[in-house]
C-alpha cells in the first residue's frame, strides 16, 4: 500500500480544519428564541473581507463565538474569509450576488468608506449597498512622535509643518488615501496645512510604522491608539493628539484631544456588522434585538476586555446616520487631497 | 547572570507536563501545515488560535497565555521544518521561504537521495533553531536597536543586492537570468500601489486589486511545469522507478554539509531580524552565498546536498531573529508573527518594550519551549523521513495526479478564487516552455517577491529625502550594499571580456 504514507495528511488538514470550525461554532442547538418568522432557518455565515488574522478576522470570530456560546442565535454560525483588494473584492461578489441573501452577513470598518470614495483603486460599492446592523467597536487615530522629539504638542509639530512641509516626515501603516493616511493628516489639512504638501511615507501595517518612528527613519505617525499604547507605557513615544471627541480615560488620560488643542478634527474608527441590501422588517428586527442583546451580555464585555477593544454599540438606524456623517468627512479630506473619485 | 535565572525559570515553565504536550501539538500540526501546500504557517496559526482558546480556558491567565504561545509558536516553526518536504519530494514548494529549496532538493529526490535531503533539511534546520535561540537570548536587546535604524534605503540596497545576486542562481546564461528577474518585477507591479495608492494593470478586475498570489505563481512554474514536462515527454513511458537509496545521509553529505548549515544558521538568524525581510530572503541569499563559495558550483541546481542544507538552516534560524523585533518592541517582522502577537494579546499580554518585563513567564517560557520543540522536531522528523522518502517511489501514473490535486487544493485553499487556478495553470505552461528554454524559474520568483519591497522601499526613502537620490550613497550601510551588488554583476562581465571562463557558463 503505497499511498497509505499519502492518506493522513489531507486527514490532517482535515482534521485542522474542523476542529478550527467546531470550537468556533460550538453552539448549541436548543434554546435561544427568534425574533419573528422562520428566519433564521439555515446556518449562517459571517464574512471577514480579509485574510485569516487580521482586525476583521478577528472581529467576526469573536462575534459569531459569542452568539453561539450564549445560545443568542441557535442556528451555526461560521466565518468566512474573503481577502482581495482590501475588501473590494469581496463587494463587488456580495453586492452583486448576495444583496436578497440574509445568510450572508459581514464586518467591516471605515475603509469600507474610504474605498468606495477614493479615485484609485476605488470599490464601486460602498455602505450603501449593504444594511448596517449595527456598530461594535470603536477605536480613535492617534498622532504619535518618540519619546525624545522636540515636538511636545500637536501644535509645534504643526507649527513645523507649515513653515516647511519637506523638514517633516510623517508616516502611517497603510496605502496613501487609506485610513492612516487620513488620520495623518486631518489634524494638518484642519489647522489649514495643505494635506498634499505633507511628506507621507507608507508603511506595510502599523508596526512597520512604529518601527520607523523608533528607528529614526519618521518623525511622526498616524496610528490607532491601541497599538500606540503599549509604546507610551514604556515611555518610548509621545502622544500629541487623539482625533475622539472627549478626553479618554487610563494611559491616555493625559493626551489632550486635537479638539482641545484647538483643531476642530474627530475621526472613529468603528467596527460593525452588516447584512445584504435587500432585508425584510422580520430579518433586520431580528438582529436588532440579536446584537443589542449580544452588547449587553457578559460574554461579549469579557471578548471585548481579552482583545483590548473599546465597546460602542449603535442601533441599526443610529450606525446608518453616524456612516453618513463621516463618509461626508473623508469625501472632504480625499476631495483636498486630490484623491476623491 | 540575570538572564540564566530568567531562562532557568522559563524551563521550568516549558517543562510542565501540560506545555510539554502543547509543544508537542503545535510541532506536529506545524509539521503538517508546512508540508501541505495552501496551508501556510500564517493561516494554520490563525486556524488554531480559537482552538488553543478552548484548550487553555481552564488554566489561570497567566500560564494560559505561556500554553497558548508555546503551541502557537511550535506550528510556526514546525511548518519551517515541514516546508521542505514538498519542495524536496514533489518540486511544490509550499512556502515562499522553501523555494530554493526545490532546485536541488527536487534533484537530490530524483537521483535517489530524497531520504539524505529529507534529513539533511531536518538536521540543518534543528541546528539552524538552536542557533538562532542562543543568539535570541544573548542578543535580543541590542539586536533589536540596530534592526529598527535599518530604513527604507538601507532596506531597498539590501534587496537589489538580493537580485544582482539571483543572476548567479542562473542556468546557462546570465542575460537569461536578468531577463527572468525583470519579468518577476514586471509581473510585482501589477496590483494597488502600497505607496502612492494607485491601481496598476488592474483593468478594473477585482481580484487583481491586491496583485497575484506569490504562492500560485511558484506553485504553477516549479510543480504544474513539472508534471507537464513528465507527461509530454514521456518520461514516465520507461516505468523506472525512482529507487530510495539509504535514508541517512551519508559521512560524506555531513561533512559537506557542516559549513553550509552552519553558515546558513547565522546568516538567516540576522535576515530574519529586520522586519520585514524575512525568512524567503535568508534562503535565497545562503543559497546563492553557497554556491559562490562552493569549489564545485556546477553541482548547483544539480542535486547539491549544500544546497539543501543552506537554505533551510536558514528559513528556520530566519524564524528564530524575526523574534526578536516581536518580543522586545512588538513588531512583527512577518505575517506570521503578526498573527502571533494578536494571539499574546487575547490574552492580555501586549507584546513590546514591555514584555520582559511585564510578563517574564511567558517571555521566557516561550523561548525555552522553542528549545524543547525543535529537539521534538528533530525526533519527530527523523522517523518520518523514511515514510516520506518513499512517496518516490510512487509510480508516476499515480503520483503526477496526485500532484496537481495538492496544488489546485493548496492554492484555492489560500485564495479562494477560480481566477487563482486559471493563473495556476497559464504558469505551468509558462513554467514548462520556461523550462525547457534554459529560462532558470528561481529569479522570476524573487522578483515577484522583492518587487514590491524594493519599490516601496525605495518610494519612501525618496520622499523622506524629498527626491534626492543621494540618500543612497550616503548612508553607509546601503553604499556597502550597493557596491557589492554592482561587483557582483560587474566582476563576471569583465572576467568574461578578459577573455576567462566565468564560472556560471562553465555548466553548459
């Protein structure tokens, strides 16, 4: 028998596989009421539109865990990873092939905006294209110098910046146009700094961008301020500014807001979930009372803890208006830079 | 004096029943998510982290991060070791950093040595493991200070150096050389732009948003190219049967061995420091290192047990220095270590400047387990070589199909696109006709690898210097790459016109 050398490793895999997906979508069969109706009938998967491991990824496992150990929805859930063009790819199938199919679901955060308005290698699909359920998560942009910079606020780096944009450095973790590009230069494009002229440099991900910053080879960053906090702790970084509205709390508890420092700029970095277009009254009130419950759970609280995210929970229709706010805002920000569609 | 305590203590931790079986969990599904195609050490992590959850959740926070890591950290070296195996056995490689592996390993397997490559990889990349440990321990922090003033230009003189070098990983021509690595960079340009955000030869096509697949590629031209060479030349017609000769290998294959290996170890041990280098770059430079140093070059690409050894003591002592910039300041220098520091934080430990000493057990307990583990590799591997070695044995009416199974499932596994396998199959016949030109395949997958890093790279280091291509020669370390790149083209060129044999045509 010469294959029998051969059979045990797709078994392996095999075995990898489900044992991956049983500890995911260990949930039990009883319990749990619908909302209405007969949906859901049928298993249901949620699609991360990346690959295995990213911020997405790790969002849609932790939700569809949650949702089966506290027995909220008694139907098995799944992730699915769909990576391509920074979720564009996956759009443009869900858009297209999916938009009536309401088990189908997916998460996503602001480069779902961002992608849909920028001129290059833009997603001709956008939120709208899809029903907001609802928000999870949020997080907030930090700009962030070394420990030892001669820029103690928001201020003298900007200060610097408008005398001479080709003496600065900034750099981020993501494409020009994305996310951390934006982050990067709201403050600068809101105290009236030309956001063209500052020198971005990217980065492949933002510990590549801290790196450089550490290194000597940026002088500021745009990031998110959960990365930037362990680097503030051990005192290696300076925080000049956070894009919230209001003053956090713990480490950041001495950041001033851009806002207090006179820089009229907020920006969200949200995650949510969202379902096809085209959804009855009976699926959508389903996962309002599903996610609403989901948020207040102790399940989730302690998820939310284990991965360092900040809860913000918005309401179908709440998430909706928020998205159409800040697509205005990043339509502004692209529009002066040059990189709006 | 301070750090043997802190090691003693992390050995203790490692040495508990229940890690010692984590260790040994993560080794073995390591060894068979780097033997499967598609299944990279990258997404076999991330598959297994949900799974570790469950597994540790009875244990206190503390000891039930150290478990998690052990074992996560056991499938990301374990699939270093596993990766070979394809390359050696079936001309698939299923990692970017095993690609170099296939030029003499498939050789080796072919002439009857599979059981000597098989082992040869097993033992280089234990040695390889321990090496980079101990470099780990006494040289984490002040490693960790150089690699981050490594910038975008020093970064973009490393990586040309990287393709000049390529040129002597050649065949029979140079030009030929030069050509298949300009085609690499060609086909590395399609995709979104990482740096000005433009999208390139993309014609609008979703999937190309985001380039192609590296691993397709490889798998099209080395494996696919393979298996159609064997069909339409019939190679199979005689009904030979490869013969596996001694598993061992030899006093001989040691012997030539010990200096690659050894070489290879240090060298891959500082690549994989810098971020973002990594380990595909440590196998191709100790390759290519190899054979310059070689006094028979001709036996390279010709089933040079050398060229076995090198490169895969280096990907694996590459996994042990890409450690280090995650442990002490957080940055993952791979994909791979990115997914891993995702899983120290689900569990609360934040790895960065902080983690010794925030969390010394699981810092520590981390890198004794790494000891334990590769002598568990090594055990686990030795054994296996032999049941291994004789899928060569495999008459090829049976293997061939089974060869494009496991590349059509290894690459709709990671992609999950159709697109995926058409591309699959234009690079076999690709790779085919390639082949049977005297096109060397090698070059045009490190270029497909390096382009986007040394057009990045070289974009951010022009804006930082608003334009000014100085930045180049001015700093020393990138000038010092930069001249020995240019040597290396140059030196062949000007021997040639003095009218000496070069050393790269002497295979013809």
């Amino acid at each position: 028998m010469k294959f029998n050398s051969w059979k045990w490793k797709p078994v392996v895999a095999a075995l990898a596989a489900a044992a991956a997906m049983s500890a995911l979508t260990a949930c039990g069969e009883g319990g749990g009421s619908g909302g209405s109706g007969s949906y859901p009938s049928k298993p249901i998967v949620v699609v991360a539109p990346s690959g295995a491991g990213g911020g997405w990824d790790k969002t849609a496992r932790s939700l569809t865990k949650v949702l089966g150990e506290t027995k909220l929805v008694d139907k098995t859930m799944t992730v699915e990873n769909k990576p391509g063009g920074g979720g564009a790819v996956f759009m443009a199938e869900y858009a297209t092939q999916d938009k009536k199919n309401p088990y189908r679901l997916f998460v996503s955060s602001p480069p779902i905006l961002i992608n849909n308005l920028k001129k290059e290698g833009n997603s001709p699909y956008g939120y709208k294209d899809a029903t907001p359920l609802a928000q999870l998560t949020k997080d907030y942009g930090a700009i962030v110098v070394r420990a030892d910079s001669k820029h103690a606020d928001i201020q003298s780096l900007m200060a610097d910046l408008k005398a001479d944009p080709t003496k600065v450095t900034v750099a981020g973790g993501s494409a020009p146009g994305s996310m951390d590009h934006l982050i990067t230069v709201l403050p600068a494009y809101k105290a009236g700094i030309d956001p063209k002229a500052v020198k971005y440099v990217s980065y492949d991900g933002g510990g590549e961008a801290i790196a450089a910053l550490l290194g000597g080879n940026a002088d500021a960053i745009g990031t998110d301020i959960s990365s930037a906090s362990e680097y503030l702790k051990a005192g290696k970084v300076r925080v000049l500014g956070i894009t919230s509205p209001e003053r956090l709390g713990g480490d950041f508890k001495d950041v001033p807001t851009l806002k207090e420092s006179g820089i009229d700029a907020e920006f969200t970095i949200w995650r949510g979930v969202f379902g096809p277009k085209e959804m009855t009254d009976d699926q959508k009130a389903y996962w309002a009372e599903k996610l609403q419950a989901l948020n207040d759970s102790d399940a989730w609280k302690k998820e939310l803890a284990a991965n360092a995210w900040e809860p913000e929970f918005k309401g179908s229709d709440d998430f909706a208006a928020f998205l159409g706010e800040q697509e205005k805002m990043i339509q502004e920000l692209l529009t002066a830079l040059g990189m709006a569609k | 004096m301070e750090t043997l305590q802190f090691l003693a203590d992390g050995f203790a931790s490692a040495l508990q029943w229940q890690n010692l079986l984590f260790a040994f969990v993560g080794v073995l599904i390591g060894t068979a998510v780097g033997v499967l195609p598609g299944i990279g050490p990258m997404s076999g992590v991330a598959l297994l982290i949900p799974v570790t959850a469950t597994l540790t959740s009875g244990q206190d926070p503390a000891s039930a991060a150290t478990s998690a890591i052990i074992l996560l950290a056991g499938v990301y070296y374990g699939a270093m070791y596993g990766g070979s195996t394809t390359s050696i056995l079936l001309n698939t490689p299923g990692e970017s950093s095993s690609v170099v592996t296939t030029l003499d390993g498939y050789q080796m397997a072919r002439q009857g040595r599979a059981g000597a490559a098989l082992s040869i990889a097993a033992i280089g990349s234990f040695v390889a493991g321990i090496v980079a440990l101990v470099a780990l321990v006494l040289l984490a922090k002040p490693l960790s200070e150089v690699a981050i003033k490594f910038g975008p230009a020093e970064y973009f003189s490393l990586m040309l150096l990287g393709l000049a070098a390529v040129s002597g990983l050649a065949g029979k021509s140079m030009t030929k050389a030069l050509i298949m690595t300009v085609l690499g960079l060609l086909l590395a340009t399609i995709g979104m732009d990482n740096v000005s955000g433009v999208a390139r030869f993309t014609y609008n096509v979703p999937v190309l948003y985001s380039g192609l697949e590296f691993l397709t590629v490889a798998v099209g031209l080395f494996a696919l190219g393979e298996v159609f060479k064997t069909v339409l030349h019939r190679d199979y017609g005689g009904g030979e049967i490869i013969k596996v000769g001694r598993v061992l290998p030899t006093r001989q294959d040691l012997k030539e061995s010990a200096g690659p290996i050894a070489r290879g170890s240090l060298l891959g041990f500082f690549i994989g420091v810098l971020p973002g280098a990594g380990a595909t770059l440590a196998s191709f430079f100790s390759y290519i290192m190899e054979k310059k140093l070689s006094r028979n070059p001709e036996k390279f690409g010709k089933g040079a047990i050398a060229g076995v050894a090198a490169p895969e003591s280096a990907n694996n002592a590459a996994s042990g220095g890409a450690m280090i910039p995650l442990l002490t300041l957080g940055i993952p220098g791979s994909g791979t270590t990115a997914i891993l520091m995702g899983a120290l934080i689900m569990y609360n430990v934040q790895p960065g400047p902080l983690l010794f000493e925030d969390h010394p057990g699981v810092a520590w307990g981390l890198i004794a387990s790494m000891f334990i583990g590769n002598l568990m590799l090594l055990v686990l591997n030795m054994p296996l070589v032999k049941v291994f070695a004789k899928i060569i044995e495999t008459p090829p009416k049976y293997l061939l199909p089974i060869i494009i199974a496991i590349s059509v499932f290894g690459v709709y596994a990671v992609q999950y696109t159709t697109f995926d396998l058409l591309l699959l199959i234009g690079c076999g016949i690709a790779g085919y006709f390639l082949a049977q030109n005297d096109y060397p395949l090698a070059p045009l997958v490190l270029g497909l690898v390096l382009g986007p890093m040394i057009e990045n790279n070289m974009r951010r280091a022009l804006t930082a210097s608003n334009g000014d291509f100085s930045i180049f020669l001015t700093k020393p370390i990138s000038l010092a790459f930069l001249l020995v790149a240019v040597l290396w083209l140059l030196v062949p060129l000007l021997l040639k016109l003095r009218g000496k044999k070069v050393i790269i045509n002497e295979e013809a």
